[in-house]
C-alpha cells in the first residue's frame, strides 16, 4: 500500500466517511468454544497482537457481551472507535474500531449492550449473516479477523461461525471440555448440512496444559488423538501464572512476560497456524517484528 492510501486509510478511523473498500481480503477465523473459561478471549489477543507484531493488519472483534477483550487490553487502546452494535443492528455496514498502541491492531470492541442486541438479533430473518454482511467492507481493510466468542452456541457466536472461514476451537484438559469440542464440530456440521456455510476447524488448541497431571493429559490427549486426529494442534498451552497476571494486568503475554513459558506458547501458535489460516499475504511466517 502506497503512503497515500496509507494515510487516508489512518484517516478513515477518525472521520464519519463511509469506508471504501480497500485491497486486502481478510482470512476470518472464529475462537469459539461453548465450555467457559478455556484460554478463548487469551488466545485471541495474544495471538492478535503476535500477527500484528509482524506486520499484518489485524481486526480484533469482541462477540462477547463481558467484553474481556477491551479490559485485557485496556492500557494499549489509543482512540475509541464506532459500537459493533450499530453494524450488527444494520445501522451501518461501517466499522469504526479502536486503535492500539501496535500499529497494526484494531479492536471493534464490545460492550454490555451487546446481550441485549442479541435478543434483538434473535428475532431477526437470516440472523446468522449478520456479522457476515457487516465485514464485506472490513475485510477489505485487514489480513486477518480474530472474532472472540462468548462460551455458548448463542446468536451472536453463529454470527462469528457464519462470518468466519476458520474454527479454532481451545480446550482446557479436561473430560468437560472433550463434550465442548463435540458440541462445536456438530455445530459446524448443522451450518454446512443447514445454512451451506463450510467452516473450517482449522485447530483444536490444548490450553491451561499441567506437565503435572500426567494421567489426565494422557487420557484427554489419547481421546482428541482417536476422535479428531490431525485437527489437534502441536502447541500446548501451559496452565501459567503469568498469563493469568497479564490479563490482570490488561497486558498481552509479551509485553507482561516476554520470555516466560506461556509467551513463547503464543509465539508458537502463531507460527504453527500460519499455514492453516491461509492469510491472503501468505509465505513465509515473518520473523521480524515491526512495531
Ligand atoms: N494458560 C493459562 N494459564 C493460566 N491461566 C490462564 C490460562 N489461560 C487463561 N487463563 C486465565 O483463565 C481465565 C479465563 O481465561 P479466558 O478469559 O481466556 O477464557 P475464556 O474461554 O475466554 O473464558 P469465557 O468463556 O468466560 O469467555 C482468565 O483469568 C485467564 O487469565
Ligand atoms: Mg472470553
């Protein structure tokens, strides 16, 4: 992108113009899992901001009415942006988010109107596409969509499924979280066989992972090897002290932590996803950051 388009594109977030499309064509991928509390809103902002630290633009959006996303990243963000309810409501198809202190980042950020909104959605025809329509226009702007999801197959995660072209599905290691993983690939199953939405599951990421419960480990990993095969990820997760304190402390795990266990997990992630989220600027995982 020329310095021009550079500059009206800066621009654009700042003044109410409607958003022309831009060049890129973003790949989305949904974080989605309906157990609660298995590292979603974690591996969507450290992952986010690892992509954007290598240069490629990134749209971070928070589906879930906790807004945890926008508190965990509280200390970074540099101008308040449009609500993503105007967008999910269709009174408008322009997202405006929040700028952060990476270059790179955006958030369209939630907040607790977002469960009202919902019920609003709810009663709506083809209200699984809403999200899908709202991000033409956004798409065109970024390499890469996160959606962060609440922990449940309410409207607005279908919005992220039906929205997204990739699932990464995280699941802490236990038995509980096993049923989760089955709810969600039925749940893309019903999209393909119901709506023709082909969505793919482009991981199953074992989070909070403790060396220390090795029975457990054993049990849950020979189970996701028997029934998802290929789809589990490499990287662990490990259950670490320090990503619990930089979610605390409204920081990512690099800026927390930058060279503990659970940063490095990141790191890896990022890079072993790389091939499967396809991301339209494709190559070689960079490995430089850039700011
Ligand atoms: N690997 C980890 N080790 C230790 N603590 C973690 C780890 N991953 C996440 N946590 C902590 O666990 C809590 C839940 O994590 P997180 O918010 O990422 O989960 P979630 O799946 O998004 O939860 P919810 O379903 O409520 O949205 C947070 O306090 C977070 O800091
Ligand atoms: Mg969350």
């Amino acid at each position: 992108m020329d310095l021009g388009s550079r500059f009206a594109d800066k621009l654009r977030h700042f003044i109410t113009l409607p958003q022309e499309r831009g060049l890129k064509r973003a790949t989305t991928i949904a974080v989605a899992s309906n157990k609660g509390g298995v590292g979603k809103t974690t591996s969507c902002i450290n992952l986010a901001v690892a992509y954007a630290q290598q240069g490629l633009d990134v749209l971070l959006i928070d589906l879930d009415p906790q807004a945890h996303v926008a508190t965990s990243l509280r200390t970074y963000l540099t101008h308040t942006g449009h609500s993503l309810g105007d967008v999910l409501l269709g009174r408008s198809n322009d997202l405006k988010p929040m700028t952060t202190r990476w270059e790179h980042l955006f958030l369209a950020g939630s907040d607790k109107e977002l469960s009202e909104i919902e019920m609003i959605l709810g009663t709506k025809i083809g209200k699984e596409f809403i999200l899908h329509k709202g991000l033409e226009i956004a798409r065109t702007h970024y390499d890469l969509i996160i959606c962060d999801c609440s922990p449940n197959l309410g409207t607005l995660t279908l919005n992220a499924l039906c929205a997204a072209d990739k699932l990464l599905i995280p699941l802490d290691m236990s038995a509980l979280a096993l049923e989760g993983v089955g709810d969600m690939l039925n749940t893309v199953e019903t999209l393909r066989t119901r709506l023709g939405r082909s969505l793919e599951v482009c991981g199953i990421l074992a989070t909070r992972y403790d060396k220390r419960a090795v029975q457990m480990n054993q049990a849950v990993e020979q189970s996701l090897f028997e029934l998802y095969g290929r789809r589990l990820l490499q990287t662990r997760v490990p259950q670490s002290s320090a990503l619990n304190k930089a979610h605390m402390a409204g920081q990512p795990i690099f800026e927390f932590a930058g060279s503990s266990p659970g940063a490095k997990a990141y790191r890896d992630l990022a890079k072993e996803l790389w091939q499967h989220l396809q991301i339209a600027r494709s190559g070689e995982y960079p490995t430089h950051a850039v700011g």
